[in-house]
C-alpha cells in the first residue's frame, strides 16, 4: 500500500484556520464587550479601543507566533514530499534532492513537540498542535518532515525508534 504525503489544503485547514480563528473570534467578542461596558464613545475611541487590544494583546500572544511557525514550516515544506510504500520510505525535499530508505535504516526519530504538547498541558496559545519529525538514518543523514506534511509518526513508526524532544517553538531548519 503506498501512501503519499504532502503540503495540501488540509494542512492549511488543520493547522492554521482552525488555529487562527477560535482565539481571534474570542478577541473580537471580548472586545465588543468591552466596548460596550465602557459605553460607546464614538466610532474613533472604538476603533482605538480595538486596534490598540488587537495589536498589544491579540497579535503578539496568538498572532504572531502562529504566522511565523506556520510561514516557517510552510516555506521549509511547500514542495516536500513523503512516500511510504510497506517498508519503503521515498522522500524529497524543496531542492528536489530525493532519499529512498527501508524503514530498518532509520537510526533514530525525533519527534520535536511545543512544551505544551509534550508535557500534556493545555495549550493556552494554541499553536501546540505544531511539531516535526526529524528521522536520522545509518548513513548518517538527516532531515525534517513537518506536521503540515506527515503528522502521523506515532501511528507509522515503532514507539522504540521515536524519541521526544521539546521546543517552545518547533522551528524547522532550512534545508
């Protein structure tokens, strides 16, 4: 059975609509409460009222960090690709270099988590659904295959090949 992996609408969906939207839609509501509790002064101190919250508050809590965790995973994944037939493992990276490997020839699989996601907290700032697997092979090369494109290595590999590590941020590495 082969199965390929890639960068596809799904992965947008999953890991940044779904992400963006329920803290974002929160912000405005608590804003437009709290527009109204103060009374309404006016469109002008409405307007300061909510880009000063969205810019100091919203954005550089939630925001931003999940554009740049996205922009990073997705400019280090947009043309990877993963191809898993039984035991055989064909990936590609952005630069069209390609690997072929059995599954025996993985040395090592590193599973880099958020803190959130590796300690079993609740994620308050919810981007700790990011991650990447970054596979070790005995030939000794390396590389980094993110969520957007493969988020199942728990389910693929054996629980004795896979080894947790932790990042506030998961950032991939440049290729």
């Amino acid at each position: 059975m082969c199965i390929k992996y890639q960068f596809n609408l799904y992965s947008k969906k999953e890991y940044f609509y779904k992400i963006f939207f329920p803290p974002f839609t929160i912000f405005v509501i608590m804003t437009s409460i709290m527009t109204y509790l103060q009374g309404f002064n006016g469109i002008f101190n409405t307007l300061k009222v909510f880009l000063g919250t969205f810019l100091f508050g919203w954005f550089m809590i939630f925001g931003f960090p999940l554009i740049y965790l996205y922009s990073n995973h997705f400019i280090n994944g947009r043309k990877t690709k993963l191809k898993i037939d039984n035991d055989i493992i064909e990936y590609s990276d952005n630069n069209g270099k390609v690997l072929k490997f059995a599954i025996n020839d993985i040395q090592k699989i590193e599973l880099w988590l958020t803190t959130f996601s590796y300690d079993k907290r609740i994620d308050f700032q919810y981007f700790g659904k990011y991650h990447f697997t970054r596979f070790y092979l005995k030939t000794g090369e390396n590389f980094d295959v993110s969520c957007l494109i493969f988020d199942k290595t728990t389910n693929f590999f054996s629980e004795d090949l896979i080894y947790r590590k932790r990042k506030l941020f998961p950032l991939i590495r440049e290729a």
